[in-house]
C-alpha cells in the first residue's frame, strides 16, 4: 500500500519485455516533468522502434497527476492506452510517461487479450524497482557544534528525508533535506537552538 497523499515516479528509465501469444511488448518507462518532454521520449522510443506494429503511449503529469494523455496507436479503441493509462493511475504516479511496443506475433489477442497484455506489460515494468516517493523539499544548511550534533540529530530524524552532504571543520556543516510541510516545525526548532549558540542554519534551496 502506498504512502496516503503522496505520488510516485522513477528516477531513471526502465524496460521490460513480455511474450503473449507469440507477440512481443515492451514496455519503456520515463521521467518526465513536462508536456514537452513526454511527446519528445514518445517519439523516440517510437523512432527507435518503427519497424514494429505498434508504439501505444501513455503520459501523466502535474503534482496531483491531473493532466493526461495516452493513444491507442492504431490498436483497437481503448485495448492500450487506456489500460496502461489506468496502471500508472492505480499506482498514484505522475510525472511520468509510458511507451509500449508491440511486434504482433500473428496470433489476434482479441480486446480483452490486448486490455490484459498492455496492463501486465506497464505494471510488469513499474513493479521492476521501487517507485521514488514525490515531494515538494526544502534543503537546509547546518553549521553545529560537535558537542551538540548527536542531539541535533536526534531531534530532526523525523522530519529528514536525507542528509545530502556533511563536512567536518571546527563545525560539523550538514546539508539536509526536509518534506516543506515541515519547515515551519523545523524552523522553530532551530531558531531555538541558534537562538542559544548552539547552531547556525539558512534554507539554501526549494523545489
């Protein structure tokens, strides 16, 4: 069961192939964050494959997936592109898009036949590796005593999503990650702490 709210996507391009009936999918995944950038990775994957029968395609976008697309690409109405569509859908993703292709194998897979391959192809292919959990982050700057840091960190492990960098000086220097619905209580915190010498912090960046 995935994380309630949240939405998922890869990091990094993913394929898979299956057999039915003589007829070889493969499904190709991708990150993608734009309109732009969906039709130009459809249109590759579907340059690199133009001998086949069939490149059917599928894309979600938006931090809530609310825009969407996908085409049957000559298979009969709503056999592919929806189904795979609807796979990703049930896997809350979004910024992502999907490229299945079909080298038909001489053996007519009939409308439920086509629903069930294209389905088993996408969800095939997402289940390869975990899916990255999607948030909206907030890096922080900490420059702590070492006195002090065993504590600090105690204090924060909840709110990290992760410690990106640490160097150690005269100060230890964290460079940290945090959900921003938790800045505010993370802000708090350590106004507090640099408030009593104990550390120094900015947030150096947002996406």
């Amino acid at each position: 069961m995935m994380d309630e709210h949240y939405f998922y996507s890869i990091e990094h391009q993913r394929t898979t192939t299956i057999k039915i009936k003589r007829s070889v999918f493969i499904c190709t995944l991708e990150y993608v964050d734009s309109i732009g950038k969906a039709k130009n990775f459809i249109s590759r994957i579907s340059k690199e494959n133009k001998t086949a029968t069939h490149n059917c395609w599928a894309y979600i976008l938006g931090e809530k997936g609310d825009v969407f697309h996908c085409s049957d690409a000559g298979e009969p109405s709503g056999t592919a592109g929806k189904p795979m569509l609807n796979t990703m859908q049930n896997h809350d993703m979004t910024n992502i898009a999907a490229v299945v292709t079909r080298h038909f194998g001489g053996v007519k897979l009939g409308v439920r036949g086509l629903i069930d391959a294209y389905c088993a192809s996408v969800e095939n292919t997402i289940e390869l590796k975990k899916l990255k959990k999607l948030i909206q982050a907030v890096s922080i700057l900490i420059e702590v005593t070492y006195e002090f840091n065993d504590f600090l960190l105690i204090q924060i492990k909840n709110y990290l999503t992760r410690i990106m960098d640490t160097t150690y000086t005269d100060k230890i220097v964290h460079t940290i990650e945090i959900e921003q619905k938790d800045y505010a209580k993370v802000d708090r915190l350590l106004s507090e702490y640099q408030s009593r010498g104990k550390l120094k912090f900015t947030m150096i960046r947002q996406r």
